[in-house]
C-alpha cells in the first residue's frame, strides 16, 4: 500500500485529533503527516516537535511547497 502524503490545516483543539490520526495511520504504512500550517506560531512549533512535520504559517505555503496527496482542514469556523 502506496503511503499518503497528508497535510493538516489548523492543529488546535481539534486540529490535533487529526495530527493524532494520522500519527497512528503512519505506524501500519498508510499514510504521512508531512505539513501542517496555524497561525499560532507558538503552537504550530510545539506540534511540530510532538508530531514531527514540516510547520507553515501560511497554508498557502504548505500547499504549494509540499506535494500533498491530501489535506484536512481543522479550523474554526464561525
């Protein structure tokens, strides 16, 4: 089974659900957290360090820096 290349966008409250996710995806071989990009730099590096992907400010960054297969979008929405 080929791995996913995955992005995430938004790794707050939620956002880190999906980091989790695709953490435990990347131990059985089916996919890789490559990128994630927030615009709170404080924790945007502090999931970086815990979850071990490339960190963007800016989405838009990630999306054209980074050949993704997939992205989540986890960000708030009011």
């Amino acid at each position: 089974m080929a791995k996913c290349r995955i992005g995430v966008i938004g790794v707050g409250t939620f956002g880190i659900n999906h980091l989790r996710c695709f953490r435990q995806l990347g131990y059985i071989g089916a996919a890789e957290l490559v990128a994630a990009a927030d615009l709170n730099e404080n924790l945007l590096a502090e999931r970086a360090k815990e979850f071990n992907f490339k960190p963007y400010k800016d989405y838009r960054e990630m999306l054209e820096k980074e050949n993704l297969d997939g992205v989540t979008v986890v960000t708030p929405d009011p």
